[in-house]
C-alpha cells in the first residue's frame, strides 16, 4: 500500500509546510483543508493540511496524532483565496489561513462537520459599483433593491461596516425591507458557542451576513454580493499581525469569488476612485437636496489673543445656537484637558517610560495618560526630578475646550465625548468631540458643527492627511443641518475649495497627481517593514543589517529607503526601526524582501512585522 503524506502549515511565522505521515486507519477520513494535531517543536499543535502526497524528501516522518473535523472546514477555493492573501501581507499559510476560522476554532479539539463548501469561480467577472450616498433615504433603498436582487437568485450578501455599533442598526433596517435568513455578527467569533454561527454561515443556512472588518472572511455559499460601507474608515486597517486592509481584501475576494461589489458611503479612498475612472465602474450618486452652510474662518485674521481655539466667528455662532435653542458639534481630536505637563523650575517633562510620550491630563479623572498604550497614573504634586512643586500643564484638550466654553457660556448644557467617555448627554446644547462621536452620526440631530482646529488633521506625518481631513468635512457637513465653521490657518488647501463645491473630482484630481508626483498608492505600492526590539541598539543593528542585505542586489525596480526610528519610535517598551519599499507590486516586494530576510541571522529578541501600504 503506497504511504499518504500530509503537508501541514501552523499559525507561525514559518514560511513554506511540513510533513507528516498518514497511518492506514485515518487515510479514508482525511483531506486538504482540515485541522490536524502533531507534535512540531516538541509540543502538541493544531496545523492545517494543505496537501496529501505519496512522497516526501524526508525520510522518518511524524505522524499525523489526530483529524479534528469531519470533512473539509477549507475548501480550495478558500485555500487559494489564504495563498493570495499569504502572498500579498507577507504572512505564512498559516496565519492566513487562522484568518479564515473563528477565534475559538483556531485551538479548539472541537470536531467540525461541513456539508457545503463555499463557492469560487474565478472566471468570473465582478461587477463593481460606487454608491455615494448623502442622502442616505434614498442610497438605502436603492441598496435594499439591489440586495433583492441577489437574495431572489437564492446568493449570499456579504455587508461590512466599520464599527460593532453600526451592525445592530443596519441588521434592523435590513429586516424590515428584505424577507432572507440574516445573521449580524457584532464582534469576532472569539466564543466556543459562536462556532454554531460559522457552521451555518458555511452550510448556506444564511442568505445575508451583516459584521465588521473580519467577516470579510465569512465562508458564504454561493457568495452573489460584497457591500462595504465607508471603506475610508481607519477601522478597516488590521493593526496586528497579520496586517491587512478590508477593502483590499474585498477586491481579492471579489475577484477570486466571481461576486460583485459595492462601496456605499458618503466619500471614497483615493484607491477606490481612482479604480472607479480605471476601470469604468458604476457610479451612482444620491446627494441630498441642501446642504448646510460652509463658513471657512481664517485663523490668521479671526484669532483671539485669549483663546486661540474660539474665533469670534465661532463664538458668535454658538450664541446664535443657544439662543435659539439649537444644538452645537464642536470637534476636536485631542483627549483629556492638557496635551503636557512639565516642571517650570527644571524643564522636566512627564512622559509615558513605555512610549516616551508625552502624558496626557485627564482632569475628569485627574490622571495622567499615555494616549499611545493607555498607561494611567496619578498627577504628581511634586516633579519627580527636581521636587519642586512647579509642575505646570499645558496644551488643549476637548476637557480644557469644555472649561473654556463653561466660562464664555455659563448656561449651556455642555458634553464632553471620546472613545473612553462611558456617558453622552443627548440633551447637551453643545457637544464638545473626538473622531469617536463619528461612530454616533446616525443617530445624532445637530443644526450648526464646527471643526476648531483643521490643520492638525492636515498637518499629521501621513501622506494621507489630505484625505483624511477631506472625509472628516465631508462627514462633518453631513451631520449638521444649517451650517459648518471650519478654523484653520490654511484656507486655501484643496481639501477645502473642493468642499466648498462639494466637488469630488477636483479633490482626487489634486490627491492623485500629488500621489504620482510623489510615487505613492495608488501608482506605487509600499511595503514597510517595522524591527523592533526592548534593547534599541540590537533594533538599530538589526535594521541596518537587513538594509544591506537589500540594497546589495537591489533590482532597478525597487526603490529602498534607509531605515528610519518609526513614526511612533517607542511602544510599549519596544524601539521601533522601519525600512521602506516602493515598487510596482506587492507580491514582488514581499518576494524581495522575504529572500533577503533569509540571508539574515535570525535574533529572537527582534520582532519583525510588515505592511502594506499602511
């Protein structure tokens, strides 16, 4: 009888599979795509088999210990789909592979049985549409009959959102216009009792899946339609390893797939419209029939001596608000009451010692905190160098914004609100923000928002600062009724004067010949690859090392950057160095790169990560 070889891939940053021997009684019971236990490294582990073989250039093999699942939980559809994805982030297999399975699968002995297996027809060529949608009455029911279409033909509807809030509500509205089996998922499967909802997303017992960012990898049969709402939305971005955007990996999932695909929201990335005028996708546009009032006030000639952050404009117009009984949206993305706090005596500066950043004031709570990995402690009454008692904070927050406003208008009802705030006032005259009452937009009622200081967004050490800024207006001019005052001291960026005429065109016909000049996504990709390490000369030695090893048979292709302290050069007590790579695909990168790395010594206490155009 001819042997059977399993070529298994782990959850592990290991590139390439490894073989195990398959005895005679569990030939009949396995298959590629299911989970198996072995011993790898001298231990009890879960790996996934890839493929099933009769030979392996090893000679004694381990034996597979165990088959967990009862047929294929990994089609080869889903396994191709994990090698693209493997390929493109720089991740093995296995961890792309871990994506794909619920928390709670990904070490559980728990035995699996699958009837169906998802749908890919590669041939396929998706449709894709653009929905802009400020009148979102209207983009809703134009969706809704869209999705109708999709669920008659007895398909799957994939719909991602980017926060856990926004998926009760959409499921809701969902409900009540479309007779389909719907499942939310709020959150990742991580419970041992949600593995019963991937079973029956596997097995087509769901026409329609409503979650977040990791129910991209939702295995719907016979997958019809991917919507994704407000694909511009940080949330997408995964920030652990392994690091990947949702929106890219809608499009390989739509094009492996054979499904269509939607964006719906009230703007775009630069990627995604500039794909729209590449390759001519659907358009379609639903603007609302008025649009409030845009007042741009030049901080250069409307700034208080006192208050830099309250123009006349701005103080005027709250008044206005309170008078007639109206509410007011101030947004400001800063945390906390003072942004520094430092010895007058010394010049000590208070500093988060695993960040090396800057502690920020919280006087709600009066404590300081790391606004980076969330460390608290209490303000000192002393400095802890010198032990005088001159410690002054400084800088704004939305809690010093709050105090300033307490002062100008003592009978308004004023709310303070950031991602940590535990209570909103509904009821509040003014509402003082962060990024984080975006998440509430649907369900907030303001006539008059104002964003108090928009060079900061323009200002941020990202070249999509631009862009950003231009989503936060455009959200920002949506949320309020009568009008938006918008502070800054460069009044005449092109994020602007595109919003003045609401004019998407002109914004990305400047974004993207900016992008160009500079060779950025969407005309060169990047891959940045971050070491970091707790000793900040091994990170340093490290860096410089791989540098090397890359620019010696650097093909002409590539651009490389010298490695650089990483925009945020401490974390959590770990120095961070990145090295940058420009070209044209980030396949060839990652191959690059990834060749390169095995030149190199292998130190255990530098960890390496990589991203794709982050």
């Amino acid at each position: 009888m001819s042997k059977t070889v399993a070529q298994v891939v782990f959850s592990l940053p290991i590139e390439g599979h490894f073989d195990y021997s398959v005895d005679d009684k569990l030939k009949s019971a396995i298959y590629p795509g299911q989970r198996v236990k072995v011993v790898f490294n001298k231990r009890k582990i879960i790996g996934y088999i890839l493929k099933l073989s009769n030979k392996s250039q090893i000679q004694d093999l381990n034996p597979v210990i165990e088959v967990l699942d009862k047929g294929r939980i990994l089609s080869d559809g889903e396994l191709a789909f994990a090698g693209e994805f493997s390929r493109y982030y720089g991740c093995s297999l296995g961890e792309a592979i871990e994506c794909f399975l619920p928390v709670a699968l990904r070490g559980a002995a728990k035995t699996l049985s699958v009837v169906k297996e998802p749908v890919y027809n590669p041939g396929v060529k998706p449709k894709a549409t653009v929905l802009n949608m400020p009148d979102k009455e209207a983009g809703f029911k134009y969706l809704l009959e869209r999705i109708k279409t999709y669920t008659d033909d007895k398909k799957g509807i994939l719909i991602i959102v980017p926060e856990s809030a926004q998926v009760k509500r959409l499921t809701e509205v969902i409900k009540k216009a479309i007779d389909a089996p719907i499942l939310s998922l709020e959150r990742p499967l991580v419970m041992k009792s949600d593995i019963s909802k991937w079973e029956a997303i596997k097995n087509g017992d769901t026409g329609i899946v409503v979650g977040t960012r990791s129910s991209v990898f939702s295995p719907l049969y016979k997958l019809g339609l991917i919507v994704m709402f407000h694909e511009c939305n940080y949330s997408y971005r995964q920030e652990q390893s392994p690091h990947y955007h949702t929106r890219d990996v809608c499009l390989m999932r739509s094009k492996l797939s054979g499904c269509d695909l939607i964006f719906a929201g009230e703007a775009f990335s630069a990627e995604v419209w500039n794909m729209k005028n590449k390759f001519k996708w659907e358009y379609k546009d639903f603007p609302r029939e008025k649009y409030a009032d845009l007042q741009i006030v030049d901080m250069e000639n409307y700034g208080p001596k006192t208050n830099y952050y309250l123009s006349y404009p701005l103080q005027n117009a709250i008044s206005k608000s309170l008078a007639e009984n109206k509410k007011a949206l101030l947004f400001f993305n800063r945390k906390g009451f003072n942004s520094r706090t430092q010895c007058s005596q010394c010049g000590y500066t208070l500093k988060c010692e695993r960040c090396d950043t800057w502690l920020t004031f919280i006087y709600s709570a009066q404590s300081l905190a790391c606004p980076r990995c969330g460390f608290k402690c209490e303000l000192p009454k002393i400095c802890p160098k010198c032990e005088k008692s001159y410690l002054k904070s400084s800088g704004m927050g939305i809690e010093k914004l709050e105090s300033d406003l307490m002062r100008f208008f003592p009978q308004a009802k004023i709310c303070c609100f950031d991602k940590d705030s535990k209570n909103f006032n509904p009821d509040a005259n003014i509402i003082i923000a962060t990024s984080a009452i975006l998440k509430k937009a649907d369900t907030l009622n303001i006539d008059i928002a104002a964003c108090i200081n928009l060079d900061s967004e323009l200002n941020r050490p990202d070249y999509r600062s631009a862009e950003g800024a231009f989503f936060l207006l455009i959200a920002l001019r949506n949320l309020a009724k009568e009008k938006l005052i918008v502070q800054t001291r460069l009044p005449d960026n092109y994020s602007l004067r595109s919003l003045k005429k609401l004019d998407f065109n002109a914004f990305y016909k400047e974004e993207l010949k900016l992008r160009k000049e500079l060779g950025f996504p969407p005309y060169k990709d990047m891959v940045v690859v971050t070491l970091r390490a707790a000793d900040k000369k091994k990170a340093e030695e490290s860096a410089e090392e791989l540098y090397k090893a890359l620019i010696e048979k650097k093909p002409k292709n590539i651009e490389i950057i010298e490695p650089q302290p990483s925009i945020v050069p401490k974390l959590r007590d770990k120095f961070r160095y990145s090295i940058m790579l420009k070209g044209r695909s980030p396949d060839k990168l990652i191959s690059y790169l990834k060749d390169c790395q095995k030149r190199q010594k292998n130190k255990h206490s530098v960890v390496t990560t990589i991203e794709v155009n982050p």
